[in-house]
C-alpha cells in the first residue's frame, strides 16, 4: 500500500490523463481486479480470506496513456502490476505492494490484417477468442488455442510465453509475434518492427516476451496468422507405459511430422480423463493425436503416425479419445463441487525439458510430490522436436486452511527441486507469477545476473510489478 | 433455488477461470473484471462467508447485470446468476439499499403503471376500435409498445384482424411488473401483476397474446411461481403467427435479414424457431444468423434496469450488438421484442432498418398487396 496521500495524488494526476471515468479507488474494483485463475488465490477466497489488492486501478485506453501514466507513476515511484485477462494461473497480477493496476482491457482494437504478410496487428488487451473469432471470418487461424482463450488477452499470452495445446505445429506465443510495441518505466513508447526474421543485433522484442510485467507494459503486437487448414483429423493410441509413448513420440517427429497436437496421459491421467469415457485397460497410456493441413498431407501423417505407435506397441483407438478431448477440452476447467468444497486445491506445475531427461523428471516430480501427499497425474502437453513439456496436475485436500496452504506451499517445492534436480525447465507456458518467483534464481543460474541488469536498466526506481520473476522484493 | 444451492453456487462460480466472461454484455462494457458474473459471485460469497459485506459500489455491481442469462448458457455446473442477481436485488430492495436512480422507476409504475413517467390514460391512446370480426384475443400490449414503440401495437392489431381476430387492447391493463421483479421491488410488483390477473381473468377470449418477451415470461412464469395464474392461454405473437401465416406464394424480397433473439423470448423462455419461421414464410429469405445466436445470441442492453441507470454502457452493448448485424451484411434486422427493437433502432443507422416482427410482418404484406395491384 502506498500511503494515503500519494494514493491521492497520483490518483489525481492519472484521473487528468484519461479521465475520471477511468480510474477508480474503490476497494471491490481493486479487490476484483486482483483475482486471478491461481488456485491459491481461489482457494484463499473460497476460504473467505481477502487477497492483496492495488491503491488505485486505472483502465487506459491508448499507448499515449500508459505512457503518460508510467511517467507519473516513475516520478512518484508507484508500483505498477499490469492487468491482461486475469485468467493467468499463478498470481502475476496479484499486486503485492499495492500501488497501480493497470488494466489493459479496453485497448481492444484489432487494427487490421495485412493479408499480403499474413498477420494481424492487435492491440494488448484484446481477448484471445475474439481475436481468433475475427480472424477466422477472414479465413485465418492465430494457431494460439490455449484453454484460456476465452479470458487471457494478448498482452498476457505475450507477458507470460503463453502456449496453445496446437504449439507443436503452430509454436508458442513468443514464435507468432512478429513485431512489438512497449511502453517502459520512463514512459518511452518502443517499437520492435514486425518482420519475420532480422538481423540487427539480438532481437529485442523477446526481453519483453515473457517479462511479466516487469520490464515494461506490452501495448501492441503483430501476430503470425495461418490459413485454416482444410482438413483437422485426430487419431489416438494407446501405449502400454510412458516410455513406449515418448519413443513413438519421438519417432513421429524425426520423421518430419509435426503433428498440431501431441498429448501422451500417464496411467493415472489416462485413468482420470480417458477411462471414463473408453474402455482402457488398467495401466495404460493415451495417446492423443491431431493433423492440420491439407487433405492429402495430413491423411500421409496421421497413417505414418499410427503406423509408428503401432510398431512402438500401440493399440489403435481411432478419433474418438482424441476428438472427445478437443470437442470437451475446456471442461475439466469448470469448478466442480468435488474441487471447491472444504479445504482442497488442484493446480498444475507445467515443466520442459529435453527428451533424454523427460522421463526421469515425470517420475522425480511425482515421486517427491507425492511424499508431500499429493494424487498427481500428468500429461505430456507440448511436444516437438528436440524434447516438450508436462503439465503435473495435482491435488490435494486438508481438515482446515493453515494446513492445506502449507501442503500447496511443500508440494510446489517438492516438485520445481525435483524438475531442477534432474535438468528440467520450471515453466512451458504458465510463466512465473508468485508461485516459481523464488526459484527464479535458481533456474536462471548465472543469466539471473542479466535479467537483474536489464531489469536494473530498464526500471532503476523497480516499479514495474515488484516480487515477481524473483526481483524486487522489497523489505 | 434454497440457502444451500445459493451457497454452492456462489462458492463454485468464485473459484471459476472466467469461463463464460467473454460472452458477458456487461463485461464488454465496461471492460472490467467487476460486472461479470464471476465478480458477481465473488463479491456475495465474501458477503456469505462473512469476510467482506457489499459496499455501495458492491451494490452497484450486483445491479450492473442485464440478467440475461448467456453465461449460463456457457456454465457447465449451470450456476444461475441472473436468478442470485435477481434474489440479491430483492434483498437490497428489502433493506433499503438500492440504487436511487430506480426510485423514478419504481414510482412511476406504482402511480402510472407504466415505468416511463406517461399517465395511465394516454396507455391505449394509439387503438382505434373496430368491430366485425369473429374470434375475440386480448393483446396484452405492454407498456413499451404503449407508449415508446406505438407503431408496433398498431402492427400488431392490424395483423391480428388481417388474420380473423376480434383484438380487445384494456384500458386498464397495468404495467406486467417485469421492471420492478427485474430490479428487485417485488410486493410493487405484485400489486401490478394482482390488478392484471384479476383483470385478464374476467374476460372471455380464446388467448392473451404479447408482443414484449418481458411481458409474456412475466405472464407465464413469474406470475404462477407467486401464485398467480391466468385462466386463458398466454402466447406470444411469434408463436401465433407462425401457426397462422402461410408462406407468401412469391417474394423478391432479396436484403439480408438478421435476427435478434431477445433474452426474454429465447433464453428464458425457449422459442428460437417461431420467429424465423414467420420472416421466412413472409420474405422468402432464410435468416442470416449472427456470430452470436439463438441460446448464445448477445444482450441487447436493454434489460433489468441497465438503461434505467447506466443508459451509456447499455448503448454501447446495443451498438455491438448492431455491429453484430453489420458483420454478416444484414440490411434489415429483425426481433421480436419492442424493448429490444427500441434499444437497437436507436443505435442503428440508415444502413441498417431494424423492425419488430409485427412491423416487419405488416411490412412485407403490404409491400405484396402493392405488387398484386
Ligand atoms: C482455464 C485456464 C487454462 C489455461 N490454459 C493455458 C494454456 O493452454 N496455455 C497457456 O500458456 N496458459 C494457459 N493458462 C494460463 C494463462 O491463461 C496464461 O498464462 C495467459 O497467458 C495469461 O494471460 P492473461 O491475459 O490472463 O494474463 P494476466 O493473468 O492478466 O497476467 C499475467 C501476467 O502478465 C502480466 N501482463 C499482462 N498483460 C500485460 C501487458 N500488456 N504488458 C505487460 N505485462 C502484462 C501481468 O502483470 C501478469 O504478471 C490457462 C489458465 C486458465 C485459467
Ligand atoms: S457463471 Fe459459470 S462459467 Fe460463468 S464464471 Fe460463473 S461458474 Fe464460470
């Protein structure tokens, strides 16, 4: 919190810039402003404990606004946590040391496509499906599918690496931007033009991929399209263990496949999503498949596909699974009366790393998850060429709130130990947020140093979202 | 819905990943995270759980809702928010802490019985009498169509004798009550729904039909849920129509004709066919649907006191709404509800004509019996 005096003052200063309409001090706006889709934050409120919530939150409509309100904001030395959706899930947006929200929602323009390049210029808070609903009139596809699309905006896909479930055809977020558009601390409006390759110096725009709010506040952003592709045609195998499953895995991509999906569900996983509505035998694996492209393309993949699992031990389970998981793919994140009664809490640590240490960091998280008395189950999510990721998907229910925050907080450091332990990568796509902030360090290594420096460069007064990606955190 | 279900949902729909926000009008005006459902929901499970009680602006967010039930649509647990807003706003009514812009509102229907301020007698002051024909039917004409949308009653009885009814338009019928069950005045209500019940009662036609969705659900929903039952059939025009008009021989009627489902007519109430059925049978052109329609059509913004107190962000949804029409080339735009026509012809402009099915209907007869002369 910052003092009521400056709360004023810069309330004020902001009210000149965009209007009295715009900005707000009221404490629901605030409290609403800060709830985010972290389990945790979910489960505090459902425990009916107040989450922290910012001084002041103001909705800018335009680039030459926030770089206006970033100005003041430098001068009087004001925390700003940038708003996106607020669908991200773990706490980015939870505003620790108060000060400014600074919510992106209402720049929602869709400039235009150019449909030469192929790409829509967009601004930062439009929302993943209207975007996608959009460009689709116009026969194009974004190829961002994450499950957040009806919530995130494109300023947090950005902020966060965000990565659709189709991210081994189409890649990640930070793969489909072509150009960019940043306002940092002092208020400089930065552009990184949009062109598909470049090559002067190191490509700049990427300090602010994935920086979370911390560098500075993504305004706009030329997106990668694709034609929608003429055929969508899915196929799933089932494997006999994991092993078997990341071989064919590995096999369908070395021979130049690049299928738009690749989820392989451990035996629990496959338990939990699959059983229910296939008849799998007890201990086997799921694997769900799917092709884009051309008719003929895609009917020579998925056959060479299948003939790969097969020859990997597979058993042919046709479109149904794998149809079934696109067709319901938002479901399993609806609450349920199971997950929100009591003290319980679900949430996903989603790792990468490269295939030769894959499995040994599924089988170390989940056995060190598990010690701390998680049920876990896992897929691997995002698969490509050279390794993928795995979404760790635990649970876990205490007799009172103490105890289950405390179990959440040994669960978390259970796995990211055991991910680092064996070479992993503690995110693919979710970001940092709150809950892998203090092991930001430790994943860095000694390129920590750097992000520090640039941080240090970029933001010297540290206003910019404070105590997230493991810097500024203040006494 | 019980102390226990309330609680459930409110608890289920704070802890949801915003799941059905996209779709909410409210949220797309006013781009924020406070007037959707999932900040509804929050906001009264901190009051339920007793951590935080509704402020003022709390209170507002409860009555920035147009209760037009699309997040349902999109809520697999089917939390109900438009039922939590509407059994909230009965409670904050109860205690006295409303917003006072609804005090015109309230007042106007309890001394006029009309929510727009007009005198009770000026009510049917666009109905010229005339006899002659065989089966009687009450037009419940509600008070938009009676004093805002007159054009539409005119259709409307027009229609109704073109196709052989005897039309009764009551000098005393009342205000339905929607406007005050919607923002939360329910003994008002019932003092309007009362005085109507005993009036539709003591008249001896073959139905009541309404032109206004809000008027209808009111009619044959919330009525009977207070005990309160109409003896005759209640129908919508819609439905009558399309059991009455044949299709037109011939028609060149080439625009483009989009359709708006009201939230009243299609969501809360299940009719999505009856009206394209009639536009088709009555210009030949199949309706072009709308990015969004039927169960998953969008607010126009007109509803549950939006306009009453936030007229602003109810005309920015009505224009998306319009923008909608534009997007799929529509020349005309259709609905079947004077309130929804009300709201979207005022933000529409001259590339766009927007009609109640009733206009519209007339409309394309009219323009055929020209042709044949
Ligand atoms: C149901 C569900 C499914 C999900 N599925 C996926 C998935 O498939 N793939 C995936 O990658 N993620 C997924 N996520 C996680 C999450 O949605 C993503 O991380 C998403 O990118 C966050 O975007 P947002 O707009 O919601 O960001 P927010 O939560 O609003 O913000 C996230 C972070 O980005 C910062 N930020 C936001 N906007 C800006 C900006 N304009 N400039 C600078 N910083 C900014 C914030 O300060 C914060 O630190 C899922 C989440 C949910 C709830
Ligand atoms: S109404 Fe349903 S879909 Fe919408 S936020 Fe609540 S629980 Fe989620």
């Amino acid at each position: 919190m910052i003092g009521a005096k400056r709360k004023t003052i810069a309330a004020e200063r902001i009210a000149g810039v965009i209007g009295n309409d715009f900005v707000t001090i009221h404490e629901t706006d605030a409290l609403l402003t800060s709830v985010d889709a972290w389990p945790l934050s979910l489960a505090k409120i459902r425990a009916g404990e107040l989450i922290p919530f910012a001084d002041i939150v103001a909705y800018p409509h335009n680039v030459e606004e926030v770089s206006q309100i970033l100005a003041i904001c430098s001068e009087l030395e004001i925390p700003v946590t940038p708003v996106g959706g607020g669908a991200g899930s773990c706490g980015g947006i939870i505003p620790v040391y108060g000060g400014l929200h600074l919510d992106l929602k209402r720049m929602n323009r869709i400039i235009g496509i150019d449909h030469d390049s192929m790409v829509v210029r967009v601004e930062a808070g439009v929302v993943g499906i209207d975007l996608e609903e959009h460009v689709n009139r116009f026969g194009y596809t974004t190829g961002h599918t994450p499950t957040s699309l009806r919530a995130s905006n494109v300023g947090g896909f950005l902020a966060t690496r965000s990565g659709g479930s189709m991210s081994s055809l189409y890649g990640k977020i930070e793969d489909m931007t072509l150009g960019l558009q940043v306002v940092i601390p002092d208020g400089s409006i930065i552009e990184c033009k949009a062109v598909p390759r470049h090559s002067v110096g190191p490509d700049l725009k990427q300090v602010f991929i994935g920086s979370e709010g911390t560098l500075g506040v993504i305004t706009e952003a030329t997106l990668q399209l694709f034609p929608i592709p003429e055929e969508r045609r899915f196929r799933s195998m089932c494997f006999p263990d994991i092993t078997s499953g990341l071989d064919a895995i590995r096999s369908i991509f070395r021979a130049g496949i690049r299928p738009s999906v690749v989820r392989l569900y451990d035996e629990t996983d496959t338990a939990m999503s699959i059983a229910p509505h296939f008849e799998v035998d007890d201990e086997s694996c799921m694997l769900l498949l799917a092709f884009d492209g051309s008719r003929e393309r895609v009917a020579l993949d998925e056959q060479q596909s299948a003939n790969i699992c097969q020859a990997h031990g597979a058993q042919d389970y046709g479109d149904g699974p794998s149809r079934r998981w696109w067709e319901h793919r938002y479901d399993m994140y609806y609450p349920s009366k199971f997950l929100t009664s009591g003290y319980s809490i679900a949430d996903t640590i989603d790792v990468v790393a490269t295939y030769d240490r894959l499995e040994r960091v599924y089988w170390s998280m989940k056995e060190a998850m598990e010690s701390e008395g998680a049920i876990v189950l896992c897929h691997f999510s995002h698969m490509y060429l050279h390794g993928g990721s795995m979404y760790m998907i635990f649970f876990s229910s205490q007799p009172d709130a103490e105890s289950l925050w405390s179990t959440y907080e040994r669960i978390w450091h259970a796995g990211i130990e055991a991910c680092h332990k064996e070479g992993g990568v503690m995110s693919h796509q979710h970001g940092v947020g709150l809950t892998r902030s203090t092991y930001t360090e430790d994943e860095l290594g000694s390129s920590f140093h750097v992000l520090k420096m640039i941080k240090q460069a970029l933001d010297p007064k540290g206003i910019m979202n404070p105590g997230k990606l493991g810097m500024g955190v203040q006494k | 819905m019980d102390s226990e279900q309330y609680a459930d949902q409110i608890r289920l729909c704070a802890s949801c990943p915003k799941l059905c926000r996209h779709v909410c009008p409210t949220f797309s005006a006013w781009r924020s995270n406070a007037p959707t459902p999932h900040g509804r929901a929050i906001l009264l499970h901190y009051e339920a759980v007793g951590a935080r009680n509704l402020d003022d602006r709390a209170v507002e967010v409860i009555y920035q809702c147009l209760q037009c039930s699309h997040c349902l649509t999109w809520c697999i647990p089917e939390v109900d928010i438009a039922s939590i807003v509407e059994m909230t706003r009965e409670r904050l009514v109860s205690e006295d802490r409303y917003p006072s812009g609804l005090d015109r509102l309230k007042q106007s229907v309890d001394a006029n019985h009309n929510p727009f301020g007009e005198p009770h007698g000026t009510r049917t002051s666009w109905y010229v009498t005339e006899g002659g024909e065989v089966t009687r039917i009450v037009y419940f004409t509600g008070c938009t169509a009676s004093y805002r949308e007159q054009s539409i009653a005119v259709a409307t009885v027009e229609l109704l004798r073109s196709i052989g009814y005897q039309v009764l338009v009551l000098d005393d019928e009342w205000c339905c009550g929607s406007p005050l069950l919607r923002t939360g005045f329910v003994p008002d209500a019932l003092v309007q729904a009362e005085h109507n019940v005993e009036v539709l009662n003591s008249i001896d036609a073959e139905a009541i039909v309404a032109t206004c969705p809000g008027c209808y659900k009111t009619l044959v929903k919330d009525y009977p849920e207070h005990g309160l039952s109409i003896r005759i059939p209640v129908r919508h025009i819609s439905d009558l129509l399309d059991e009455k008009l044949s299709a037109l021989d011939e028609s060149d009627f080439s625009e483009v004709i989009t359709y708006h489902d009201p939230c009243h007519l299609g969501r809360h109430s299940g009719v999505y066919d009856a009206p394209r059925e009639v536009i088709r049978k009555i210009s030949g052109v199949e309706v072009s649907e709308m990015k969004r329609n039927r169960e998953n059509a969008t607010c126009c913004g007109n509803g549950a006191g939006l306009r009453t107190l936030f007229p602003d962000a109810a005309k920015r949804i009505g224009s998306s709404r319009i923008q909608d029409a534009k997007d799929v080339g529509a020349r005309v735009l259709v609905t079947s509800c004077p309130f929804c026509k009300n709201m979207l012809k005022g933000q529409a402009d001259e590339s766009l004509d927007v009609f109640d099915l009733p206009e519209f209907v007339l409309g394309m007869t009219q323009r055929l019996n020209q042709k044949d002369e």
